[in-house]
C-alpha cells in the first residue's frame, strides 16, 4: 500500500508530547512491513535547528510551487529528508509567514491563534505536492485537528479533485482536548465548499476536528477504552453525539514504545543498562539520579517520578494539594515537565523550600525524560483523561511501576494490583480521582514498596510486557485493507476495473 501521514509534529525533528513520537516511530514500522510510506509535516524553524544540531540533511525537493487560499497566493517550498534509520521520506512544507516562528504552536506576530489558517496552508500544500512526488496513495492519514482538513478535502473535494477519488482516509485523534475551533467567518479559508459549511459546524463556530470525524472514511484513536469514552459526556467534549453516530468507523489502537529509543537494556541516555536479566542494575540508574538531584542516594524510601505536560489533564490539579503532605511523610519526587503557569510556578517553589524531597525541572529535556523513567522506583500519572498515554508505557520498560487513573489507555495498559493478581499486576490505580484517592493510593504503594518479594515481582511483570509498534502497525495495516476493499465495494460497477 501507499500511504501518506500528515501530522504537525514527528520525532526528532519537531515534538511536544505523544503525537510526535507516534509519527516518528509508526511510519517506520509500516515501511518495515513492505509499504511505501511517507511523512509530510511543516517546515518549523525548530525543524531546521534540529536537523543541524543531528547533523540530518534537509534537501530541496521538487520546484517551487504556489497554492491559492484565502484570496491570496501563497509560495511554497518543499525540503525532504529520511525518518533516522530508515528509508521513510518525510516532506516538510515551508511557508516562512506561518512556520518560521519560535515555537510549532507560536501565534501571529500580533499574538493573534492564526492556526486554522497556517495549518489550511500546511494540508493544501502537502495535498498538492503529493501527486508530484509519489503514485497515488491508498491511504491518507491524518492525525489531530491540524490536519482534519485533509479528510474533509478528500470527501468533499469530489469531482473537483479526482487524483483522490480510489484513495481512503483514516483520521486518527490523539487528543480530544484541543479540537480546532474558530471563528465562523474563517471557513473560506480551508477552500471547502460553502454547502458543507454546518458539517464542520458547532456552536456557530468551525470545529475542524468535528468536520474530520464526519468526512474520514475511518476514525481511530489511541486506545480501546478511549474510543468508548469518547462516545459519552464528559470525555466527548461535547462532540459524544457525533462519535456515537461514527462508532462502526471508530476504534481504537494502542500505541507502541519505540524500543530503538526507550530500552534499558541499550538506551544510550542512562548511566547504567538492565533488564529483565538484571534488573537489580536499574539501582545504579536510581543512585545516578538522586545524586544528580541533590538527594540522599542511600535513602531506600520510595522514589517518585513524574514527566509530562503540567496541566489538568495530565491530573496535577490532584497532586499539588497534598504534595506538602505526602513530603512530610518522607516521599521523594523528581518531576520534568513544561505546563499551565500555576503549575511550573508551584514545581519551582517546592524544589526551593523542600530541597531534599522534592526536586523539578521546568523544561523539555529528553535526557532527563530517560533518566526519571530509569532512576524512579514508581511513576505517577493520575490523568483526568488519557487517549493513550506513553509514559506508563515507558515506566512499565524500565521497571518503574505506574500509579495511574484507571482511564484511557492506562486502563488498557496497566494491570493495577489488587492483592491477588501478584503473578500479573504490573501497577497501582488510584482509589479515587481526588487529591485524598492519591494520597491513600501513595500510602498502600509505600506499603508494597517495603515487600521487596512482592514489589520485584511487579517490577518483573510490567517489564515484560510487550508493547511493541509491531503489533500497532499491522492493527492499521488491517484497518486499511479493510477500508480500502470497501471503498471499492461502494463504488458504481461501471467504474470497477474487473
Ligand atoms: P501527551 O498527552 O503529552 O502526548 P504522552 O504520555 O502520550 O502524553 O507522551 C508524552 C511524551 O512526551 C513522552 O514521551 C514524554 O517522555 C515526553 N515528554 C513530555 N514532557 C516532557 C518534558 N518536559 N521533557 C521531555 N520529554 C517530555
């Protein structure tokens, strides 16, 4: 097969969380499994430093070209390079006015959120360059609002576009949370026509992830469990009723752990390797990291970790109102993560007046991402909502045990221990969702902690979980076939080549 993924982040080149290390590892998968795959994402200025700094070389492509949208005409150039360590092309549409800019999500120079327009720019771009560089795609896949407009061109395109008429797309959500909504006024600029207008509706403003979930041939997202949620109130943020009107195109995938990237056994970030054999090496990791973070390293208490972004979702709403508390009764924390304001603000604080116990980075550091996974004995992410979630994924490698809301893809992925599932228990859940849940929760993990039977039994089971892309990739592959033979099904005999 074909196939072409259009997303606004892919790993190393430009990422703030999972949606980048998806499209960085699961095309390269897809490739490995015989198809021919592409990757197609703006040229951010973060792409270029990143590219330089990892010595990848970036490469003009075909001519210049321009698109026109929104009454104006916009130029385009189109670098290329490869997927590190494979054979996977990605194509980086650059339009300097919308992605030459600080950050991938940065506004206008004004301030102004100009991201249904810079985005319309990136999809009708890399849709215009894709029948210049490959045979036509079977699949199109589209990941999150930035690139919800390319499904809707390809439903609602037709006739006018016909290079895509045989071609099939998947719409995948990684996150519910941010849909793409704007202002009515501004849907001329994604060059749909007007009569679809109140399908991409909501509110009277243009929801670019409900015209996706309409138009995509198939909607997935990251886990089984989310994919349910999301068909009822509150987790379908108001858009429940159009999920529950998809739910024969909607299910859900895991994601994978990238295991070139995250494997104790050879992960060149951390200062010590072990695994399943040895496990008890993961100590030298532990005593790395409390010594880099000013801690007692013969300490045995339990140490906890944290790494992701600081917002509610993410369930920091729970932890900072009994985080002195929890300090008190000696708990240790090393926690990495960029966020909402108040919460950097309280991380700061803490790593000021409770030195000892409490140390935090507000930053984005991928080292110290795998130092936390390696070094801490338990991994917390009590997450409101998670569609998939990676870091437990990550924890549950390294032999951290993930405390985590049973929601999402942590209730997929996490078997929390409940007194008589040793042989299989690969985590905790906590007792409820609220900050006194987390602190019980803490306080039975303690308990377990000091059974070192028990806990390194746990450690046992979670590492040898395996939550490989391989399994990931065949379950899209499947999806595809399946999609594209009925798409061929619907179509009129007349137009069936056999
Ligand atoms: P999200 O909802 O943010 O996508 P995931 O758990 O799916 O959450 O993925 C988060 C990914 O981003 C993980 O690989 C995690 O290690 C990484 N990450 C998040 N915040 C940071 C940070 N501040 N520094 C380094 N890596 C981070």
């Amino acid at each position: 097969m074909n196939i072409a993924h259009l997303a606004a982040e892919v790993r190393p080149f430009a990422r703030t969380g999972g949606l980048g290390e998806v499209i960085g590892a699961l095309p390269i998968i897809q490739a490995s499994l015989g198809h021919h795959v592409s990757v197609w994402a703006p040229l951010y200025q973060q792409v270029r430093r990143e590219a330089e700094h990892l010595g990848i070389p970036l490469e003009w492509t075909i001519e210049p070209f321009s698109i026109e949208l929104g009454y104006q005409t916009h130029n385009i150039g189109l670098l290329q390079s490869k997927l590190p360590g494979s054979n996977v092309s990605i194509y980086f549409v650059g339009a300097d006015p919308f992605f030459d800019r600080p950050a991938i999500y940065s506004p206008d120079s004004y301030g102004r959120d100009d991201g249904l327009f810079r985005f319309a720019v990136f999809v009708r771009a890399a849709l215009k360059a894709i029948p210049m560089l490959a045979p036509a795609p079977d699949i199109i896949h589209a990941h999150d609002w930035h690139t919800a407009l390319a499904p809707m061109a390809l439903a609602w395109d037709q006739p006018a576009n016909p290079y895509y008429k045989d071609a099939v797309s998947v719409f995948t959500i990684h996150n519910l949370a941010f849909q793409g909504i704007y202002e009515q006024n501004q849907y001329l600029y994604l060059g749909l026509p007007i009569d679809k207008l109140a399908a991409s509706s909501w509110r009277e403003h243009i929801n670019l992830l409900k015209g996706a979930a309409i138009a995509a041939d198939a909607l997935t997202t990251v886990s089984p469990s989310y994919a349910r949620e999301i068909t009822s109130h509150p987790w379908g943020f108001d858009l429940e009723s159009v999920f529950r009107s998809r739910s024969d195109r909607l299910v859900g995938i895991i994601n994978g752990v990238d295991r070139n990237e995250w494997n104790p056994s050879k992960d060149p970030r951390i200062p010590c390797h072990y695994g399943l054999e040895n496990p008890s090496e993961k100590s030298h990791c532990r005593r790395a990291l409390l010594t880099m973070a000013g801690m007692d390293p013969d300490d045995s208490g339990l140490v906890i970790g944290l790494v992701g972004r600081l917002t509610e979702q993410k369930g920091y709403d729970l932890v900072f109102p009994v985080l002195q508390e929890l300090i008190s009764q000696g708990f240790r924390f090393v926690l990495l993560g960029t966020g909402e304001p108040e919460f950097e603000r309280q991380v700061r604080a803490y790593s000021h007046s409770a030195r000892t116990k409490f140390w935090g980075y507000v930053g984005f550091e991928d080292t110290l991402a795998h130092w936390i996974e390696a070094g801490c004995d338990a991994f917390l992410m009590p997450s409101r909502f998670e569609p998939c979630g990676l870091s437990q994924l990550y924890s549950l490698a390294y032999g951290s045990l993930p405390i985590v809301n049973r929601v999402g893809g942590l209730r997929d992925t996490v078997e929390p221990f409940t007194g008589a599932n040793v042989l299989t228990a690969t985590g905790f859940e906590l007792k409820s969702p609220t900050p006194s849940g987390l602190l019980e929760t803490l306080n039975l993990v303690k308990v377990c902690f000091q059974n070192k039977l028990l806990w390194n039994q746990l450690v046992h089971n979670g590492m040898k979980k395996d939550f490989s892309w391989q399994r990931s990739a065949k379950e899209y592959l499947s999806l595809y076939q399946q999609q594209l033979y009925e798409k061929q099904a619907r179509r009129p005999s007349s137009q069936i080549g056999w």
